[in-house]
C-alpha cells in the first residue's frame, strides 16, 4: 500500500475491522511508527488496566464508574466491585424516576429499602440476617449466623438453651401444618437415616382418623384419639386415660420426687402401692369376684367384699345373716381390740374420742373418753343418751323429774315421768309363769317383793303379804313367799301404830265370819221429832252401830198433842224396847218404849199409852233397826 497522509485515510466502520486488520502508532519512546493488528489490540487493552470492552451486549473487563451511569440493562458475568463512601451505593427508580428502593451500606451493614422506601432486610458483616415486618422498624426473622440460630419473632435466638429454632409467638400466633384430609403429617427426630433411625423419637398426626401419636425409639408409646381418650401402649384408647403395659409389672408412678404411689397389674388383679415391693397397697381383684384389699408389711390387713361388706383383720367376713351387709373387725390373737373415733377437738390419744372394744376375755365395751354425752338417736330424733356424769336418760336430756321420760342416776336414783295423755307411768310385765315381778332389798337381802299370782298380785315382805285377789274382788294376808293365805296371824296396825280412819261401804267381820260377826254400818245425824206444837227443840241426835240405834231429844215449852213421838231415823224391828225419860215434868208418864216395826217413842204410865200433860221433857231410847 503506497504511503499516505492520515488525513488521506478512510473511514472504517467497526464491522468492516477483522483481527488481521494492521493499525499504524508512533512509539514516542523510540521516535518511530510500528504495526499493531487488531487482535493484538484487543490483547493489549485486555492486559492493561482500566479498560473494559464491549462486544454487543456483553462487557469484559473491570468498569470503574466515576460519576452517575444509567443503563437499560446490565448483565455483568464475573466479579463487580463497588468502591463507594458509607451511604447509599444503589438506588433503584422508575420509569418516572422516581425513587421505589436502594441498598444502603453503614459500617460493614447492608440494609435493603423497597416501597416507600421502608427496610426490608439488613445483612450484617458478620453473616446475621434480619427480616423485618411490614412497617420496616422491627426484626421477625432473624439468623444469627455466628450460633447458626434462627429466631422468628425475637432477635436473641442463641439465649435459649434450644437455639436452633426459636419462635416468639403472639397470641393466637404459632406454626400450622397443612395437610391432605387422609394425609399424616410428622417432627421426627432423627439419627440416621435408615429404617427406624430416621424416625426414632416423632409426634404425628393423623388427619384420616384425627389422632395424634407419639413415639419413641421408632415405635407408637402414646396416641390421642378424636374423642380427646390418651392411650398409653394402647393405639384403641377407651377412656380419657386408658394405660397398657401388655404384661405383668408396675404401669404408672405418681409422686413428688420422694414418696411415689405405683400402679401394678397381674394375673391376678391391680395394685395401687406405695412402693416396688408392693408392702403398704391397695389390690383390686376383677369384676368377676369384685373383691378390694388392703395390704401394710405385705399383709392384708382390710378388705371389702363384692356385696360390700367390710373386713378388717381377716379375710373371712362374719355375716349377721341374709341380706346384710357387714363391717367385721377382728384379730388373729386374743389382744383387745380397739374402734376409734375421734377429730381434732377430742385429741387423738389413748384417753380421746370415742372407742368401741372387744377384750381379751370377750367383754364388749363403748367408751366414750371425753366429758361429755353418749347419744342414741332413731329418725334423726334424740332418744336416749348417758350423759357426761353417767346418769341414763331416756326421752329427755336432764335428770329432771317433771320432764317426760326416764332417768336413772349413776348413785341409783331412777325417775319415770309420762305426760298425762300418754297413759301409765310404768309398765312390768311377767311373762309364761307366775312369780316375782319387783323384789326389794337392802344391803342386798330382800326385804320385799310385788309378785304375780293367778291374774293378780301379792305385795310383800317376809312371810307378811296382801294379795289382791281381783277375781274376787278383795285383799287377803298371804305368806309372799308361796302365795298361802295367813288366817288369824297378820295385824292391821299396833298398839301404838294406829289407822286414823278407815272408810268402808260395806260392813266389818268382827271376831268371827258369820253375819252375827258384821258390822255394816256406823252413823250419826239428827232427826226431828214430831206430835208436839210450839216450844224448843233441842239435840236431836242419833248414833247407829251396826243395827243398833241410840236417839235422843229434848223438847221443852211444848205442848204435846199425841201419845208417842214419831220421827224416829230408822224403822224397829219386831219387838218392844224401853226408852229413858229424863228433865220430865209431865205428871201422868212415867216410862217410854220404841213399839215393834214403827219409827215412834210411845209415851206410857205404866202401861197405858198416855199424852204427856207437861212442856218440858227429855227422852232417850236404844232399839235395833229392822
């Protein structure tokens, strides 16, 4: 190519240029012109610094922007570097340029802003990352890369003891699991990854039948079924809590470190113990004998049969019959045996409460050890009680005579009170033969007794006794003793232990049994004379013993108008009696009589009947009644 001016050259397009192409330079360092093709060109400015070519939409090389660049677009295909002031270090706009986010850098931390712009995510120098909620001012999920922790709601994963994952959970916050209707879902824990190593320890649940299971060492221990039942070692739980153990030996153990109380099944029934000796128990055989134990030094010492009755001290329950239900105390030794009751106000010594015992020799007691009452009660009613001073008391609760009830005082005194309407006082009643129903005594000898005998009794002391005969209507001096009559042997009174007075309707047997023996009466009143007019009367008394009749009066200023004086008070027998004149100033009478079957004096000189011719005259006359 013949030599030209540069100014004689022509233009050349860039896709006219081949790597062959030569270009002309002047090396200034030895005053000369050389050839450089191309493609060594393009070596050149690759090797050199601070260049960057451009072939179509690719760039290589390192790009040192000194000021702002825009761009459409940028792919950059290896390392970028960014060398820029603390602050923004890029800030991205739209098509109106207006400012939509950037990426921020303080201090070796990146905080990334979009919408608004609000900060979105912060990347610290250190690898701790923080995602940050919707109003870009606190951190909800946060890596703490230095523990290789991950918090969701905190910033402080690694101060928990279980790091890794750690939630701080609002309310009504936490994780969901979504699963198919028929789909389980699992957390396993791991440590391997074959077979049962990838699942030894899992919760999961079920959404098929709505049950939750828990395993260990690869294999279901616990499931919770719909119903809310918790099964242990059992995947068909029936109840709230439904254990399992598939074999003999201990279930359960409940405690507080210290003291525990174990569950143990066998063949033979359930124990709740409180110890793996099964020493102190409960035993529970099943349903089908439906019989409870209890066990102390690995011996029943109580027991509760399947009709519920009660054994304490055996195993063989002594029953008071049919259709009972028993509470039998025993003792395999012949030592007294003690039943007590008693609470915090009594005490709970040997001297306390309430004791119901059986002694050595058999005899039963119930002591009551306190100052206070012993009480019996029928229909939530009071009805008997000893009270504290050892007084029995029976429908009342006083040793007060003039209540209604009973009482018998602990020195001996007894007190019997019934209200009027309730009927007798005491009732004794002697069954089959007769004999003895109350016996006296004194210092122990009997000193009397009140008896049956045929339908009555015999009251007594010694050989001295009344019968009361009510067949007979009468009372009669019986030996007590063997209930024989005592004719002509017992006294009623003494010498100077008299009756006062004695009332009687009838008559008394005097000295003998017949009726010639019997007085029947004894009476005393006035009677008034009669056949005399005017004057006074005075005393007219009668006395009748038996059927003798003793009358007198004393009339005087009178005159008499008849021969006799009637009015007698009772009729005479047959037969004539004389009578007394006394005080007579009549001159023609000088003797009366009571005339046989009439109530009249007849007035008589000699024996004439005669009107007295005088005023004054006192008569007296003793006859028999008819």
């Amino acid at each position: 190519m013949a030599d030209k001016k540069i100014t004689e050259l022509p233009n050349i397009n860039g896709a006219d240029l081949v790597d062959a192409d030569e270009f002309v330079v002047v090396d200034i360092s030895a005053d000369e012109t050389k050839a450089i093709t191309l493609a060594e060109l393009k070596n050149a400015f690759d090797a050199g610094t601070g260049f960057v070519r451009v072939t179509g939409d690719t760039m290589t090389g390192a790009l040192d922007v000194q000021s702002t660049i825009t761009a459409d677009g940028l792919t950059v295909d290896g390392a970028t570097a960014i060398n820029s002031a603390a602050g923004t270090i890029f800030t991205f706009t739209d098509t109106t340029n207006s400012k939509i986010g950037y990426i921020n850098w303080t201090n070796d931390v990146y905080d990334i802003f979009t919408d608004g712009p609000t900060k979105r995510l912060t990347i610290a120098g250190t690898g701790d990352i923080s995602f940050y909620e919707d109003t870009g001012t606190t951190a909800k999920f946060f890596w703490d890369a230095s523990a290789e922790s991950l918090g969701i709601g905190l910033t402080n994963p690694s101060d928990y003891y279980a790091d890794q994952l750690v939630v701080s959970s609002p309310n009504n916050g936490g994780f969901t699991f979504v699963g198919a209707t028929n789909a389980q879902n699992y957390i396993m824990w791991a440590d391997g990854t074959s077979g049962a190593d990838a699942y030894r320890g899992y919760i999961g649940y079920n959404h098929a039948d709505n049950a939750f299971r828990f395993g260990t060492s690869g294999v279901e221990r616990v499931r919770i079924d719909l119903s809310g039942n918790v099964g242990i070692g059992t995947s068909s739980p029936s109840y709230l809590l439904d254990v399992n153990r598939g074999n003999n030996g201990f279930s359960a153990r409940f405690g507080n470190g210290t003291n525990y109380l174990y569950t143990y099944s066998d063949g033979s029934g359930n124990y709740l113990s409180s110890d793996t000796s099964i020493n102190t128990a409960i035993f529970m055989s099943p349903t089908s004998s439906g019989v409870m134990t209890f066990l102390t030094a690995n011996t029943e010492r109580m027991r509760i049969d399947s009709s519920g009755n009660v054994g304490i001290g055996t195993n063989s329950i002594a029953s008071g019959g049919s259709n009972t239900t028993n509470f039998n105390v025993h003792t395999s030794s012949s030592n007294t045996v003690y039943f007590k009751l008693s609470n915090t106000g009594t005490g709970n010594t040997a001297s306390d409460g309430l004791d119901l015992i059986v002694d050595s020799s058999g005899n039963g007691y119930v002591y009551n050890r306190e100052n206070a009452n012993l009480i019996f009660a029928t229909n939530s009613t009071e009805r008997m009680r000893i009270d504290s001073s050892g007084n029995l008391l029976v429908g009342k609760t006083s040793a007060n005579s003039a209540v209604a009830g009973a009482a018998i005082e602990a020195d001996g005194d007894a007190y019997f009170t019934a209200e009027g309407a309730n009927g007798r006082v005491l009732y004794l009643n002697r069954l089959s033969s007769d004999g003895d129903i109350i016996q006296f005594a004194k210092d122990g000898s009997a000193v009397g007794s009140i008896a049956a005998n045929g339908g009555s009794i015999i009251v007594g002391s010694g050989d001295t006794g009344l019968y009361f005969d009510a067949a007979s209507d009468r009372l009669i001096p019986v030996n007590p003793t063997n209930a024989t009559g005592r004719d002509n042997a017992v006294d009623l009174g003494g010498g100077s232990e008299r009756f006062k007075n004695l009332f009687l309707s009838g008559g008394v047997h005097l000295g003998g049994i017949d009726t010639a023996h019997k007085l029947d009466i004894y009476e005393e009143g006035t009677w008034t004379p009669t056949n005399y007019s005017g004057g006074t009367l005075y005393n007219a008394r009668y006395t009748r013993v038996g059927r003798l009749v003793t009358a007198s009066a004393y009339v005087n200023g009178t005159t008499f108008t008849a021969s006799d004086m009637g009015g007698l008070p009772f009729t005479s027998a047959q037969g004539w009696t004389a009578g007394t004149l006394g005080l007579n100033d009549s001159t023609n009478i000088n003797n009366c009589e009571v005339s046989s079957s009439s109530s009249s004096i007849n007035f008589r000189q000699g024996a004439t009947s005669v009107t007295p011719n005088g005023s004054g005259l006192m008569v007296s006359v003793t006859y028999h009644a008819a």
